[in-house]
C-alpha cells in the first residue's frame, strides 16, 4: 500500500516539476496530458497483464538468448576460448574459476554487431518500418502529435536518437519549437534497439524476461516524453509527414549486411572505449574523495553522493526507503554518466528486492544523461544546421525531460508490476 502511495505521488510531482520549469503555462493543453498518462497506464496494462503478449515477449527473450548463442559461435569462431560460452570449450590453462573466464570485450559486446546487422535487416525487409508507422497511426490518435512528431516519437523505441530523426530529415526544418523538442525527449527518454539486447544480456537472471521488460520500458516511455515535453515548451504540434524516402536505404540484402556490420563495428567499438574511461574516471574520482575524512563510517564516494541526492527521486517512483540509497546511487549513474554502466551496476546489487530491481530497470531505460546531450546536439545539428542554435538552448532541457519521463515510467512499473 505504501509503494502504490508512493508512486501515485510520484506521477503528481514529474507533473507539477514539469508544470512549474513550462515556458509557457497558460498554453499547456491538459488533454494532452492527460492522454499521456492514459496511454502510458494502457500500454503497461496490456503488456504486463495480457498473457498473449506476456507469452510473445517471453518467446522474444527465447529467440534473444538463441541469437547470442548464434553470436558465441561467431565469436569462438574468431577469438577462439576467449569469445566461447565458459565450460564450452578447452582452454590452455587450468581453470579453477569458469566464471572469471568471461571477458565482456569479446562475449557481450560483438552482441551489438550482430543485432546492428539483423535491425539493418529487418528495415530493407520492410518490417521495422510497418511497425513504426503502426506505432506512429495510435500516438496520432490519442495525442494529437502530427504525423513528423509521431513517426520521430515511433523510431526512437527502435532506433537510436540519431537514426530516428534521418526518417523525418527533410521535414526538420519544418517542426515547431514544441514538436523539435518532443523529439529531442524522446531520443532522451527511450533507447537504441540495438543495445537493448545487450542490456538484456546484462539482466539476464536477475529479473525475468529482461528483453521484455526493456522493450516495454522504451514503449510506456513514448507517450510519457511527449506528454511531459507538451508541458515543458507547449506550442504547435501538427507537421504531418511519413517515413522520408531517401531516409535509410539498402540497395539489397548483402549492401544491408555489409553497411550495417561497419556501422556495428563502430558502435562496438565506442561503447567499449566509453565503458574503459567511464570506469576510470569513476575509480579516480572515488580515488580523490577517499582522501577526505569519512562520513558516517565510510569513505565518501560518487556511489553515496549519487545515492544521497536521487534518494528521493527513486522513492517517488515506489522504492522502499531502506534500499533508495542503493537505487539512488543507480539512478544517479544513470543520470551523470550513462545507462550502459547503470545497467551493469543494477545487475550487481543482488540484495535489492524484484520490486525495486523492476523499477530501476525501467527507470534506467534512457539515453537521459549528461554525454548523451553532445551525441544530440551533434547528430541533430548536422541534420538540420540552421536550426542547430535552437537545438543547442534545448538540448539541456531535454535531459530534464527525457529523465522525468523515465522516472514516470519507473513510478508506474512499480504501480502495475
């Protein structure tokens, strides 16, 4: 009863912090919002409650799990015992510990190579694009975006936020001042297809059905950008378009495989190098507070700043207060440095309750941080430079807002879990 309390707060204040930061909120159109949360609670209901769809994502998490036994292959194939499953195969060394055999540079990151390759696939098979078109036709219906908005809003649940804004490029220029920014929240708010797999991989025996949970997360978080983005810089929101033409072509199934798997290689590769000096700088850092005295018994550390300062952040999503340190320090990551490593620090904390392991995943499932706003900036400038002052004053506004539409989210994952 408590944790229900707390979120149904929760959901009042991201709307009133949203209300009170709004540039404008004598235009703010209520029906938006409350249609927002309306879609976020349906969505959520229908895929946590309706056993067919519970039924297809568990089958989706099966087929995941298949097609990273495929990418073990591959990998074994090419880094030999360092890129197997441990215990699948011999190793030229005595192994006491089959567990420290497993080096994530070659098991779980040649993982986002392989489903760049498959995403690029379905897209020249004209799959992903009848879905984001589907997805698009009901955030039309039930919040009145206009068509530009609505197909941005859909790519980004599957693409990242600098290859869903390509599907409407030609109509940049075009977009309101609210609607530049419901897209730029929405980049912020959900995340790439491409590394939800791996964060499945990383939540794989720590919560159930990890895929499932972070493709709905993305999903109830659509609406929830949109609405809390319609509050923030209230304005115009009727550009119609589609799915531009020129937007992301293939000339066939090998120019799809061959394009996409040097695109993977360079995605692979910078989140590598983003996990090595992300790590680092958090060692160095905790380095320097370690030399302060200690508070409360214990070294000062970003862990505990971070947890002391979303704290409350995470008890209005429904976290008990005896683990929001925990959840904050989680969230707090997440927020500063990326969800990638927020991710791997959720999987760490095995003394957390599955109710709270629950919300932090859907909580932490966004691109809201702090490097993120340089990716933005970059990719959408470059898109439309004109416009890219504008997109620059926003940019630091779409972290708030993409953050606050993943916390609602979290607050009603706790709701209806």
């Amino acid at each position: 009863m408590a944790a229900t309390f707390q979120a149904v707060l929760g959901i009042v204040v991201f709307v009133a912090i949203s209300w009170a930061l709004s540039e404008a909120r004598q235009k703010i159109t209520w029906q938006v919002v409350a249609a927002g949360i309306g879609l976020q609670f349906a969505f959520a209901l229908i895929l946590f409650k309706v056993p067919v769809l519970q039924q297809a994502l568990a089958l989706l998490n099966a087929g995941v799990n298949a097609l990273a036994g495929a990418t073990e292959v591959g990998t074994a194939f090419v880094f030999g015992y360092l890129g197997a499953a441990p215990g699948e195969t011999a190793y030229p060394y005595a192994v006491t510990d089959v567990g420290s055999t497993y080096v994530l540079a070659f098991r779980v990151l040649p993982l986002i190579l392989f489903f760049t390759v498959l995403s690029a696939l379905l897209w020249h098979l004209r799959f992903l694009p009848w879905v984001i078109r589907g997805f698009a036709f009901v955030l039309r219906r039930t919040m009145g975006v206009g068509g530009a908005v609505g197909v941005g809003t859909a790519a980004n649940v599957f693409l990242g936020m600098v290859e869903a804004p390509l599907l409407i490029r030609p109509y940049l220029m075009k977009l309101s001042r609210s609607e530049l920014f419901m897209l730029m929240t929405c980049g912020m708010a959900t995340v790439a297809g491409s590394v939800m797999v791996l964060y499945s991989i990383f939540l794989d025996g720590y919560i159930e059905n990890p895929l499932g949970h972070v493709l709905t997360a993305s999903v109830i978080s659509a609406p929830a950008a949109l609405m809390i983005a319609a509050i923030l810089v209230p304005g115009d929101r009727g550009t119609e378009a589609d799915i531009a033409d020129e937007a992301i072509r293939y000339e066939g199934v090998m120019d799809a495989i061959t394009t996409a798997a040097a695109d993977g290689v360079r995605l692979m590769v910078n989140v590598g190098a983003m996990l090595i000096v992300l790590v680092a700088l958090v060692a160095l850092v905790d380095r320097v507070l370690g030399m302060f005295p200690d508070i409360a018994g214990a070294p000062l550390a970003l862990d505990r700043i971070f947890g002391w300062l979303f704290a409350p952040v995470v008890w209005l999503m429904g976290v008990p207060w005896r683990e929001c340190l925990d959840a904050g320090a989680i969230m707090g990551t997440k927020t500063v440095l990326n969800e990638l490593l927020a991710f791997l620090k959720l999987a760490q904390y095995s003394e957390l309750s599955a109710q709270t392991r629950l919300i932090l995943t859907y909580a932490v499932c966004g691109f809201a941080n702090f490097g993120s706003l340089g990716i933005m900036i970059g990719g959408l400038g470059a898109m439309c430079p004109e416009r890219r002052a504008e997109i620059v004053r926003l940019a630091p506004k779409s972290l708030l807002s993409g953050t606050l539409a993943t916390c609602m989210t979290g607050a009603i994952a706790g709701l209806l879990a």
